[in-house]
C-alpha cells in the first residue's frame, strides 16, 4: 500500500496546480543538460550502478542497475528496502519484448512478459536525468512499467530555473582516492504543470555524479538521496544482458542484497 501511495504522490495525480513562476534559465545550464540527454538516447550502450536513499514518509534504501543498449534494450534491476517492504525489481527488454519481474519478502513472485514499449528508453533517460532513478524504480516496485514508456515524457516532466552553481571539489573513491571537480546545477521539476521537486545534479565531466532532491507532497515532503558510483558510456556490455531470462530466473545482475 505505501507504494501505491508513492506512485500516486510521486506522478503528481494529487490535486492539480499550478507551479509558482521560478528563475529563469541559465542557457549554459540547460544546455549541460540537454547534452547530457541527447548523448545518452544516442549512445550504443549506458551502464550505471548507483545506491538511491529517501526519508519518510517512504524510507526507501535500494541498490539499483541500469543499463541501456540500442534501441529500446533495457536491463533495469535492483534490491533493497522500498517504504518499509524488502524488494527485487527487474526489467529486460531485448527491444522487442519485454519481461518485468517483482519480488516481495513473503508474497510470490509477480512476473509479467509483453511487447516492449515505443518509448521505454525515452522514459528512462529523461525520468533519469529530470526525475532521478528512484521514480521509476518504484514504478517497477508497484509492478508498473516506467512512467511515460508508451511516449510523452518530454512534455509530462519538466525542468525550470536551471542554474549552474561554483564548482566543488570531491574525493573519488577506489584503490587510489583522487580528487576532481563537479558542476552543481539547481533546478525545479514540473510534473504534469505542477511544481513537483526540487533538485540538484552534480555532473562529473558531463556525466551523473549525484543528486539530491526534495519532492512535495500534499502534506509534506520527502528528500532523496542518489549517488552514482558508476557510469560508462559506450562501454563493452556482456553479450546477453538484454536476453529475456528464462521463466523464474534472477534477473538482478548482482545488485540485490
């Protein structure tokens, strides 16, 4: 029930507003990432692995996968703690069909096979980038497809005010901790019309470093918390990553608990 109630808050379904007039746009920040979202829906193959963290009312902890292929392949996993319910989530789409899988500690497995979505990776890498990762993991949590996957993600979120902030110094870590420099930009997410969340991306050499965001609720909000420990354009995938598996079998790609 608590997903179900994160999907409603979260997809801005509560009453209809009105978002407050905000900054204008910096042209260099939105520029950054328009960038970054061209880049990715282009690229031959994405890979990232990031921990995604938020607050009550939906204390939510998830390790989650994603990686994109040509087209419309997909593999989207994750394991971990969802508004108080222990998950796994799956989604592998070979481009042409796709299969969804979710897990809940004391309940059967749900698992549900279909042609693939028009615009599954659009609805990825714009939730991505203008929503955060963790909204369309709770989709999957709520045995739901991304939001927008059938198309019209450009126009349903939205970003204003973006503003690019001073460069701040960060410690990478790894065998060999390095320092580099990250590019903060602020912005606001409009969802539906409706100013939804508030947020900052920081960009590591134009990629996804980490994000950090408030979302409004009715009554209340929530903060989320995303950092991205890896991510790699156009690198090698394993040849079967976007293979449907067989009926029952993992689909985690090793980020389950």
């Amino acid at each position: 029930m608590l997903v179900l109630a994160w999907l409603c808050a979260s997809s801005a379904c509560g009453t209809s507003q009105a978002h407050p007039a905000t900054r204008r746009d910096e042209p260099a920040a939105r520029a950054q990432l328009e960038r970054l979202e061209s880049r990715w829906m282009r690229a031959e193959a994405v890979h990232v692995r990031a921990r995604l963290r938020s607050t009550a009312p939906f204390p939510t902890d998830i390790d989650v996968g994603l990686d994109l292929g040509r087209g419309n392949a997909v593999h989207l996993s994750g394991g971990g703690e969802i508004a108080g319910e222990l998950v796994t989530v799956s989604l592998v789409s070979d481009g042409r069909r796709t299969l969804r899988r979710l897990a809940k500690r004391g309940a059967p497995v749900r698992e549900t096979q279909g042609p693939t979505p028009r615009a599954l990776r659009e609805s990825l890498v714009l939730g991505f980038t203008r929503m955060g990762l963790l909204h369309n993991v709770v989709r999957l949590a709520g045995f739901e497809l991304p939001d927008r996957a059938l198309g019209g993600a450009a126009d349903w979120v939205q970003l204003r005010g973006l503003v690019a902030r001073v460069p701040e110094r960060v410690r990478l870590g790894g065998h060999i901790p390095v320092e580099a420099m990250v590019d903060p930009i602020d912005f606001v997410v409009i969802v539906s019309g409706r100013r939804a969340a508030t947020a900052t991306l920081w960009l590591l050499e134009d990629t996804p470093y980490r994000r950090e965001q408030r979302v409004f609720f009715d009554e209340g909000h929530m903060d989320v918390h995303e950092q991205y420990g890896e991510v790699e354009i156009d690198t090698a995938l394993p040849a079967d990553r976007f293979v449907l598996p067989r009926a029952g079998a993992s689909t985690d790609g090793g980020v389950t608990p």
